[in-house]
C-alpha cells in the first residue's frame, strides 16, 4: 500500500514541479511520477537536514514533507534544463 501512495504522491508532485518549471507540455505521466520520486529523495537529502523538515523517504507525510520534495523536483528539473538548454528555465 505504501508503495501505491509514493506512486500516486511522486506524480502528483512531478506534475506541479513541471508546471512550476514550465516543462509539462514535454514530460507524459511517467515521467512526472520518475521526477517526483527522484525529487522527492534528492530534496529529503540535500534540504530536510537544512531546514530540520522530515522528508515523504522517511515515511512522514505532512505538508513540510510535501514542500521539500517540492523543492526537490524543482531543483532536479533546472538540473535537467540547464543540461538540455543550458539554462535553468
């Protein structure tokens, strides 16, 4: 069952990340959903020990760990741009 929701959660939060980055004419489901699990561990990584925010990896679903995988997606998605079109947006 805990797989179905980091699923569901990942897409959702893929999905707002790419219209947030401007890329959801681009990305199909799959990719919003592989966005949104990758987002969601780089930024309980790199921003959940910063800010002292628990992460959706973790098991903790709240809305602190909904913004840090957030910010998570929108950070791996200016990666991506910036490789592809050498700009971040």
């Amino acid at each position: 069952m805990n797989l179905i929701v980091w699923l569901i959660v990942g897409g959702i939060i893929g999905w707002v990340a790419s219209m947030i980055m401007r890329t959801d004419g681009q990305q199909g489901m799959f990719l919003n959903v592989v966005v949104g699990i990758v987002g969601a561990a780089l930024g309980g990584w790199l921003i959940s020990p910063l800010l002292g925010l628990p992460s959706i990896n973790d098991g903790a679903f709240s809305i602190g760990a909904l913004l840090v995988s957030l910010i998570g997606a929108v950070i791996l998605l200016a990666i991506v741009n910036l490789f592809r079109r050498g700009s971040a947006r």
